[in-house]
C-alpha cells in the first residue's frame, strides 16, 4: 500500500509496505522526522489522533505529521513557529522567524505575492499622479 504522509510542507512517499499497522510505521519514520515526540493524523482530519495498533488497512487518506512541540514548517527546520506573524498568508504553512519571509521559505504561491506587491506600488504611484501641467 503506498502513502503520503506530509511533515510540514515537506512530502515523505512510502511505497510498497510490509508494515501492519501504524506502530511499525512510526518506527521507521522515526529517522525521517524532526523530534521523536510525533503521533499520525489522517490529512484533512484535524485533531483525530491515530492508534498505534490501528492497521494500515483501514486507512483511506494520505497522513501528517504532528508535534507536540509546534516546529517550523520548512524542511528540516527544527526551530519553533513565531507566534506573531509566522504564518505565510500566500501558503498558510507556519514558519520560525528565520523562514517566515515568501522568499526564504521558497513560497508556492510567490508569483502571486510579486504580483500583489507590484498592484500595490502601481496604485500609489498613481494616487500621486499630477493631473494638469503646472507650467
């Protein structure tokens, strides 16, 4: 049975398990993940918490990672989130204070904050436009 299981914005593809139940495959995420202190939710599903001893079976969507302790969301980042704007607003992910900026944390949906900020200069700049001559 194949599996995507999300650690942040990071995404860990399982492929071909001989695992029974999600105990066995904990274990061997336990090299891939950031603190060892984490327990599986089914995506889409906040705050279901799943059982170890619940078999691979019966699960039907992909899973995430949680921590007790609230980590940043980029790759292989152990710091912890900023709680006063580490949230992106253009790909909703938590970030600590050193990836919280679009372009530290290689955002998404850039594109779209470039565009924004490139709308919002145009505006100003037109908002101080001097309509006649003062010649």
């Amino acid at each position: 049975m194949d599996f995507v299981i999300f650690n942040g914005n990071e995404e860990i593809s399982i492929e071909n398990t001989n695992f029974k139940n999600i105990g066995e495959l904990k274990k061997n995420l336990n090299e891939k993940v950031k603190d060892e202190d984490f327990w599986l939710e089914q995506f889409g599903k906040n705050g279901e918490k799943i059982e170890d001893d619940q078999k691979l079976t019966e699960i039907k969507n992909n899973l995430k990672v949680c921590y007790k302790k609230k980590f940043c969301d980029f790759q292989k980042c152990k710091l912890k989130r900023c709680l006063i704007s580490g949230n992106c607003r253009f790909c909703l992910f938590h970030y600590c204070a050193k990836h919280k900026m679009p372009e530290e944390h290689t955002c998404s949906n850039f594109n779209l904050c470039k565009k924004e900020a490139n709308d919002k200069n145009a505006s100003l700049l037109e908002s101080g436009r001097v309509e006649q001559n003062k010649l």
